[in-house]
C-alpha cells in the first residue's frame, strides 16, 4: 500500500503543480493538494496513529459526489492530446474525470487500509 499511496500522493502534486495556467487554480490545487495529503497520511500516519479507514471512505463519497456533479451536460470527450480548454464541456469532463481519480485513490487507500477502524 504505501508504494501505491506514495505514486497516488505524486500524481496528485502534478495534477496540482499544471493547474497553473488553469482559470480557477484557486480551486483545483486545494483539491488535489488535499489528496496527495492523504494519500501521504495513508504512509505515515496522523499524530503517529493510522489515519482511520472510515475518513477515506467519506473522501471517496465527497471526491465521486464532486465528480458526479461535475460531468457535463454534452459529452465530448477529454482531447488528451491537446493543451487547453477546447470546449466547456470538454473542461467540466477533464474536472470531473480528475475528481473520479482522487475518489478512485481514496477508495483504495480505504480498502487497503480497512483494518484501521
């Protein structure tokens, strides 16, 4: 697990670190700074206990509930190839798309991390 939450803690740094040039930095790098800070708690703890399996259980709830809300009304894919926002709805599905990663990561740092109660 701590491999996998320590890849998860540097993916999220990235996603943080492009925001840069995003319109709403302000808002993206807090999501995915506070995702690499518990994938980073997954590792080493709070206070030098575990962090408890129940609080990334409720992140995979908020981060798929984001995600969910996020996703655009007209589907037209997340043009990887290319820099920059195309298209509105091809912003809100990369947005959402981003939040589905953090609420898959959080998932898995709580079912790895299930013995913690």
């Amino acid at each position: 697990m701590k491999y996998l939450a320590l890849g998860f803690a540097l993916l999220f740094v990235v996603f943080a670190a492009v925001q840069y040039n995003d319109p709403d930095p302000q808002v993206w790098v807090p999501i995915y700074g506070f995702a690499a800070l518990a994938c980073l708690l997954a590792v080493v703890g709070f206070g030098g206990r575990p962090v408890p399996s129940w609080f990334y259980w409720l992140m995979t709830v908020v981060y798929l509930g984001a995600a969910i809300s996020q996703w655009p009304p007209a589907f037209e894919g997340f043009l990887l190839n290319e820099v920059g926002m195309k298209t509105m709805n091809i912003e809100l599905a990369r947005e959402s798309g981003g939040l589905a990663i953090c609420a898959l990561a959080m998932g898995l740092m709580a079912w790895l991390g299930r013995k913690v109660v």
